[in-house]
C-alpha cells in the first residue's frame, strides 16, 4: 500500500481537489433541521398526537403575545387587529373574543382569568394555519416579529417563533469564529511541537478536505441536525488529529533507516496504518454505537462523525503523505529542531523538578537502579504495589463510576435552544411575569359524539384540576353543565375543543417542560385520563420531552452497553486476550465516569443528549491513547524482556504524542465549550475536550501498573497472535 502511494502520490492530490469541489457543490444541500420535533422517531404519542391535532383542528403552530400593560387597550387593539388580518394567522385568543375585554378582573371568572391575565400582564395564544415546518407560516412569524419592533413593551415568543429565530434570524454556523480561534491555537500547538512549520498546515489541509468530503456526503442522508453540523468539524478535527501525527512522527523516525524519503514514506505508511486501523475501528465503532438510538439525532450524529472518522484516516495514508513528499525540500527549509523550551530558565526549572514523575531511561537496560530513583519508580520497587493498585482499582474505581451512573441530568428543552434568541429570553420572561410553564393539549379521539358522554369528561377535569403544579384545566364543559345539550352551545365555541372526531383539553402547568415537576404531572395526568378514555395523547413542549426521557433512559444503556461489547470484540481480535481487553476496556470506562463526576462537581446537571452520547464518544476516541501505550510497550518489551525498562521507554516515547493528541481534541472543542450559545452543543464540547485530558492522564499515570502486572498476559497473548497471523498466512 505504501509504495502505490508514493507512486501516485500526483495522482492522489487531483482526485482529492476534485472530490473536494464536488463536495462543496452537494454541501448547500444539505438540510439543516432545528426544531427539537425532529430529534424524535414517528411513533410515539407526542408526535401521533401533535399530527392528530394538525389534522383535526386545522393548525399545529402556534405563538404567545404577552402585553406586559394591562390598560393600554390602544397598543392591544392595534396589534389584535394587524395579527387577526393575516391570512396564515387562524385565531388569536385574547380576553375581547368572549365579551369580557371591558368588566375589571375582579368581576371576572376564575377561569377566564386563569386563561388571559397571567401574573402582571395579559395573555394572547395565536393559531396558524400550519406546522413550524411550513413556509408560509414561519413567513408570518417574521412579519409579525418585524411589527411588534415598535412596541417594545409587548413580547412575542413561543416554540414556532423560536423555530422562526433559529432558522432566519440566528446562523449557526460549521465555523463559528471560536472554532477558527481553535484551529489556530491547534496548529500554533503543532509547529511547536513538532518544530516545524509547513507538516502542521499540511495535517489541517489533509483534515480540511476529508471533512468537505463528509459533509457533501451527507446529501445522502437528506437532512442532520443543527447538532450534528455544529459538532461535526471540531470532532472530526480533534478526534482524527492523531492519525496525522503519527504518521508525521513515524515518517520522521524512518527517515534515519531508510535510504530515501520515498522508501521511508512507504514504510511509515504500512506502519502507521497498521497501527491506527485498530484504534480508528473503535472510534468508529464508539460513534456507530450512537446510531441505535431510538431518537433520530443519533443516526445522523453517529454516521456522520463515523464518516468523518473513516474520511480522515484514509486521507491520513493517501493525501497527507503525498502532500508531505511533494513540499519535502520546503519542509527541510523551514524546521527548527534545535529549538527547546528547556533553553528558558523558568520552563528548565519546572521540567527539572517534575521530572522524577517519569521513568528516567537507563544506560543499562537491565539496570534498575536510575528508575528508583522516579516515583514510579518507587511505586514498582515497593512491596506495597499491589496494596496501591488494589486501592486503586478495589476502592476508587468503584467510586468513581457509580458517581458517574448517578449524575443529575436536565431534560429542559431550552438545553437544545441557542440562548442568545430573543425569542427564548422572552420565554424566561414570560415564564416570570405570567407564571406561566407549559400549555398542554390533550387529544382525544371521539368516534361518536352522542356516545361521549361529557360527565366522564367532567370527572376527569375535576381530578386533573386537583394535581399539584396544574393551574388551569378548560374543556368545552366550561361552556356549559355536562347535563346542558350540545344544541346549545354556539358552533365557535364547540369547535375550539371538539372537531373532526377529536376533543380538546386544555392544560396550564406553573414548571417549564423537562423538570422533574413536569414529568410528575404528566404521570400524573395520564393514571388519570386512563380511568376515562382508552385512547388520547398529550401534546405541547412537555409532551415531547416526557417521551423523550422515557427513550432516553433506554437509549442510554443500549448506547454504553453496545459500545462496549463492540470495542471488547475489537480489543480481543486486536490482544487476543479477554482478560486484557477486559481491564483495557475498564481503564478506559472510567475515565468516562471520572469526566461525568468532574462535570458535576463544577457545572451541575449534564444535558440529556450529553449524557446519552458522552460515554460512546470518549469510549471510542480516547482508547487511541491506551492502545498506542501497549503497542509500544510489546515492541519495548521484546528487546530485553525488561518490565521496567520497557515501560520507561514506553512512558518517554508515547507521553508526548498522546498529550498532543489530547490537546488538539481540546483545543478543537473547548471554543464551543466557552463561547457556543447552545447548552447542549457547549455541554458535549467541554465533556469531550476535559475528556481527552483526563483520559491522558488515566492513561499515563494506570496503563503502566496495568502492563507491569499483566506483562505476562499480554507476552502469551501476543505470541498467540503471532500464531494465528502466521497460520493464516501460510
């Protein structure tokens, strides 16, 4: 493989200009989806029921007008009579439309001031004539979101006019500037680390075009989620860096065997390759994991990602060397590897006395006595070793990860919001003034009218009005006694909660959707309602995410549990050794916990898409670091058959390229982490970036224990591979 490269090295740069313009071209294709009704499969009842109310009732978008002056009857009329004038617009229900707009609150009814003056203002629900998703209706939006500029007093808001916001006002962008800011702290990481200057623009040239490529393929898929386009280039970025600078650095250590840049090119090619396809597979498979959520975000997010992960290290041993053999004389110009930061005196100072945390390599391969003198070295000599790692494994371990199972998580829908809309602001506002959390339908099929008998319906409002957390509850009864006949009510007043075979009831809570509140009142209104009617859906806000959390505990082990099972199949394949699959999976896994417990402690609850995904990502991305050590150490191993030595050459030779690779994959992501208005996108970002560090340093500081007290596991392991590799190639 490695010398068809080189040979084609020309060749391979044209065909990777020409993917990379086609890609572009099929890029702006690509929808974009926002709303948090497309994270959610078909099936379940918030979504049958919000199709249901679309189809029955003639409208499914709807908004909020709060006006904030009670007695400015002017502003009120002004806007009612603009707002009922547009065509898109099917009602806007406001204290006026039933008579009462002119008695004092005081003579008014219980209800009707529950329904229209909230807190300290007056409440309007306007009804369109579509979904979020149409056109016409998002167009309305705008225009009248332009209109109420004047009246500065009067908030405008609601999920389909934050659905408006998200997709005209605000741009959310695959390069948002924070992102820039970190591919150029990346890259300035880069040039001092492997002290040259062309390598690391060739690295992001080579990322830059398989994440083109990804992207335009995504034409396939017809849509991603806003999610997956803001994650996508700083994970690709950071997860895939890696690829790239082993293959530099292997390059660059089979320069001083070979007798030509090309032979040493090819060479590097096979080994590098050989060495990262085990640990790309559990990327990969780690990202793959994701897609068997049941909510539609992982599918795209998962395939995405994998894509990105698959693209990249293709274009790591096909494009990023031909581009390195091409500018190599410009690259020989413009080294600098004499330069040391230990010429400057502070740094000297610092490197000298943390210097003992590393195994000092000796002379004498078999001369203990240097590495004694380290503190893991120590740790080795001591007697109370196995004390240590069994505290280490028997107490702390166990800690950790049951914290980390055991993190507050947030379901609130505002998680998924950029916080920078105007529109969510005056959510919060809203939600301050009016008291207001949720308005709930709830949808009823009714076949046969004269068969539904309006008292079952009554007991049920009764019971519902009695929930904690409930502070309206409207049904066409309030109209009229169960005992008045339907003849009697006027045809408006019937066709606001029953039409077209399906009955309304209207449900006001006092806590926003996705708290533990919320969650409550549903479960409770639905053991309710089940005394009542055998068929019915929830619908609004909270509906949504009460199913959303009911897949998402699922989602959550299937996720954790086939990410695992699929990387130990991998491990074992690539160890063939079950016992040090398994203790390599198990390091690995609690750095996971260790990130999750470090996130509570300083930022409180973890997003709910986070929390689900976080495990298969760190899982799949950071476990690079561990396989590089143990490659490393069974080449050290095999040249003295010396555990000490070997894992001190081990430690110097992998310390630095792993915590390259870690910081490139927090410099990618922590832009998002502090600067991106999104909860969610900022809560991934930071799990991911103090992952990597994290996992580093798990790495550095167990993976010796682990290979010292397995070494012998691991020797007969891989004789057995070498068995079965040279069975096969017979």
């Amino acid at each position: 493989m490695g010398r068809l490269v080189v040979k084609l090295r020309y060749l391979i740069i044209i065909i990777y200009i020409v993917a990379s313009i086609f890609a572009v071209s099929q890029w702006s294709k690509v929808k974009i989806l926002k709303g948090f009704s497309s994270f959610l499969p078909e099936e379940i009842g918030s979504i049958k029921g919000q199709k249901l109310l679309d189809s029955a009732f003639g409208s499914s978008a709807s908004a909020m007008l709060f006006f904030t002056d009670v007695d400015d009857k002017e502003t009120y009329w002004q806007i009612i009579s603009y707002v009922r004038s547009l065509p898109e617009v099917k009602s806007a229900l406001g204290p006026d439309q039933v008579g009462i707009f002119t008695i004092p609150q005081g003579f008014l009814p219980e209800i009707v001031r529950q329904l229209f003056y909230q807190g300290k203002g007056i409440l309007v629900t306007i009804e369109f004539n579509g979904s979020e998703s149409d056109p016409k209706v998002l167009k309305c939006i705008g225009n009248i979101y332009n209109y109420l500029k004047r009246y500065p007093d009067v908030i405008f808001t609601g999920s389909s006019v934050m659905t408006w916001e998200s997709e005209y006002s605000f741009r959310s962008s695959p390069f948002p500037w924070y992102f820039v800011l970190s591919i150029i702290i990346m890259l300035f990481i880069l040039i001092l680390n492997t002290k040259t200057l062309i390598p690391p623009i060739l690295f992001f040239i080579s990322l830059a075009s398989a994440y083109i490529i990804n992207m335009g393929t995504n034409v396939f898929l017809g849509s991603i989620s806003y999610l997956t386009n803001a994650l996508a280039g700083a994970l690709q970025f950071g997860v895939s860096m890696d690829y790239a600078l082993f293959l530099f650095h292997r390059f660059e250590e089979e320069k001083t065997k070979s007798t030509n840049s090309k032979e040493a090119m090819a060479n590097a090619i096979n080994k590098t390759f050989s060495a990262i396809l085990g640990s790309s597979l559990t990327t990969l498979i780690g990202f793959l994991a994701i897609t068997i959520m049941t909510l539609k975000i992982g599918l795209d997010l998962g395939l995405v990602i994998a894509k990105g992960v698959f693209f990249t290290l293709i274009a790591s041993v096909t494009l990023l060397p031909s581009l390195i053999l091409i500018l190599e004389k410009l690259i020989n110009k413009t080294n600098f590897y004499d330069f040391s930061f230990l010429n400057f005196k502070p740094i000297k100072t610092i490197n000298d006395k943390f210097k003992f945390l590393f195994f000092p390599e000796s002379k004498n391969s078999k001369d203990k006595s240097d590495s004694k003198n380290s503190f893991l070295g120590l740790v080795f000599s001591s007697k109370n070793r196995l004390v240590i790692i069994g505290i280490i494994l028997i107490i702390l371990m166990p800690l950790i990860i049951y914290n980390g199972l055991n993190i507050p998580v947030s379901y609130r829908l505002d998680d998924t919001m950029p916080s920078n809309l105007e529109s969510y602001q005056s959510l919060q506002k809203i939600m301050d003034l009016a008291k207001t959390g949720d308005l709930i339908n709830v949808v009823i099929p009714v076949p046969s009218f004269e068969r539904f008998s309006r008292f079952n319906l009554q007991r049920a409002v009764d019971e519902l009005k009695k929930i904690d957390g409930i502070s309206l509850v409207a049904s066409l009864n309030d109209y009229g006694h169960p005992s008045v006949p339907i003849q009697f009510f006027q045809q408006a007043n019937i066709e606001t909660f029953y039409k077209n075979g399906y009955m309304k009831i209207y449900l006001k809570t006092l806590y926003p959707p996705g708290t533990k509140e919320s969650v409550l009142i549903l479960d409770q209104a639905t053991a309710i309602l089940r005394k009542y009617f055998t068929e019915f859906y929830f619908v609004g806000q909270s509906s949504m995410l009460y199913d959303f959390i009911k897949i998402a505990q699922v989602d959550f082990a299937r996720i954790n549990i086939a990410s695992m099972v699929f990387i130990f199949i991998i491990l074992l394949f690539i160890f063939f050794s079950p016992v040090f699959a398994t203790v390599l999976l198990l390091i690995v896994e609690f750095s996971v916990m260790l990130n999750l417990v470090f996130y509570n402690l300083f930022s409180g609850e973890i997003s709910f898409i986070a929390n689900m995904i976080i495990g298969s990502i760190q899982l799949g991305s950071t476990i690079d670091y561990a396989l590089l050590f143990v490659t490393r150490f069974t080449e050290e191993y095999e040249k003295d058959k010396n555990k000490i030595s070997a894992i001190s050459r081990t430690v110097s030779a992998t310390a630095k390229p792993i915590l390259n690779a870690a910081l490139c994959l927090f410099f990618a992501t922590v832009g998002f982490n502090l600067f991106d208005p999104t909860k969610v996108v900022s809560c991934i970002a930071g799990l991911i970036g103090r992952g990597a560090l994290i996992s580093f340093i798990v790495v550095i500081i167990f993976m010796p224990s682990i290979v010292y007290f397995l070494t012998n596991i691991l020797h007969m392991a891989d004789n057995r591979k070498r068995r079965v590799i040279g069975m096969f190639s017979k």
